[in-house]
C-alpha cells in the first residue's frame, strides 16, 4: 500500500464510509 495517501484523502474515504454506514443503519432501523 502506499504510504503517501495525504490525510486529506484518507479522511474524505472514511468520511464517505462513515455516511454510507450511518445511512445503511437509519435504513435498517426504518424497515423494523
């Protein structure tokens, strides 16, 4: 993996992941 990916980039991956999650599980808990 390279080890030059700038913070920036990560936090914009995970910051995407983390709205993809929260919007999964507010959908989950809609179809209960």
């Amino acid at each position: 993996m390279n080890n030059k990916i700038t913070i920036g980039q990560l936090s914009k991956e995970n910051f995407e992941e983390a709205v993809n999650l929260v919007l999964k599980a507010k959908l989950d808990t809609k179809k209960e």
